[in-house]
C-alpha cells in the first residue's frame, strides 16, 4: 500500500511569489485535504478536494487554492506569499468525500519566506 | 476561544511510565475524535479514532471520550523512549480541528 507523498520536502520562496506544492494520495483514497502547519501549532484545515472539487474549506484567503486531478492527486497553490506563509504545509487523503473520516497525513512540504 | 484546547508540555516522564495526554473543546457538535503522534520532520500518524463517549484500547494505548465533560485523553501505558514524540488531539464535525500538541519526552 502506498502512502501519502508530497513534493518537494522543502522550498524557500520570497515575498510577493507564487508557490506550487504537490501530493499523492494513498492508493484507494479518492479525498484528499490540504493543511498549514505553524511551528509549535497543530495543523490548520485549510480545503478539501473529492472528485476534482472542492469540498469544504477553512479560513484562508482566496489566494491558497488548489486543485485536484483524475487520478486523485492533488495541487496546493498559493499567490503573493507573505512572512506568515511560512510553515509545514501538511497533504492528508481519506476515504469518499467524508469529512469525518481519519485523515492519513504526507510528512509534508516545509515552506519558508524570506 | 480555540475550539479544542491542548496543554503543550512539555511533558518527561521515566521509560515504563503510564502517560495521560488531555483535550478539552467548546463545540459540543463534535462525534468524531482521533489522537495522531507526529514526530519530528514527520506528518502525524493516526493512533486512535473513536465515535462519540466511551473507551477505546489498542495495544498499550487508551483512548477516551467524555462528550459531557468536554474532555478526552489519551493514556500510553509502559511508556517507551520510541513513544518520544508530540501528540495531537483532533475533532470532526464536517472538518477536522487539532490541538496544539503536547511534547512527551520518554526518558530512558
């Protein structure tokens, strides 16, 4: 069974860019969740994807967006970044559009703005 | 007011110790409560998923739910120095809501 995989592991943006970030989900999970997670902070939700829509989403801005593709991969993007921007952006995929179902995590993509 | 409240630690405690890790939340609409080890450099693994009040063991592992109350913990039983790790408290209601994670230290 293959796990949840994110790519890159790191990345060093500045202010003002863009930065694109990418997951895999396990093999049979057709849900896939995108979280931000601060330093010293637990992850905050911040949009889920089931079947190349989006499905819920928390309080960010509309410049996190993301998409997912047929195969259930799923893409994080985020314009004109900013300081705060910095943290571990964590991609977690589940089962059938079920928000409540566990959530099984990548180990993350760590980003950092200078 | 956060909606689920972690105690960050951190917390030490000799290898064989039994270990109790807590949460308490305002939202009393949450069924669903997962407890998730995340190591360092890691994305957090799943340890317990429960529905709604009551027990759950798995191994040396227990979870509890106390929807009254407000509160749920985790209890590790013969801690381990592998078992050195931060753990987060999750809840659901049509999205999740973690804690801000506890830091066990197993000392050897």
């Amino acid at each position: 069974e293959t796990g949840v995989t994110q790519s890159p592991t790191h990345l060093i943006k500045t202010r003002g860019q863009q930065v694109t970030l990418r997951c895999s989900s396990q093999s049979g999970h057709n849900t896939v969740s995108w979280y931000q997670q601060a330093l010293g902070q637990g992850p905050q939700f911040i949009f889920q994807y089931y079947r190349e829509e989006e499905n819920g989403r928390g309080n960010f801005p509309p410049r996190f967006s993301g998409l997912q593709f047929p195969n259930y991969s799923s893409e994080l993007n985020v314009n004109a970044l900013e300081l705060d921007d910095s943290a571990l952006y964590l991609c977690a995929s589940s089962l059938e559009g079920d928000a409540n179902q566990p959530q099984h995590f990548g180990d993350g993509t760590r980003l950092s703005i200078l | 007011q956060k909606e689920v409240e972690q105690d960050p630690g951190p917390l030490s405690v000799p290898e064989g110790a039994i270990v109790s890790l807590n949460c308490t939340y305002s939202n009393s609409a949450f069924q669903y409560f997962m407890w998730y080890r995340q190591y360092s450099r890691k994305g957090p693994e799943l340890l317990m998923y429960t529905y709604s009040s009551g027990n759950k063991e798995d191994g040396r592992f227990t979870a509890q739910v106390d929807k009254s109350s407000k509160y749920i913990s985790l209890f590790i039983r013969d801690s381990q120095p592998s078992d050195s790790a931060t753990y987060l408290c999750a809840m659901s209601i049509n999205k999740f809501y973690f804690g801000s994670g506890t830091k066990l230290n197993v000392k050897p």
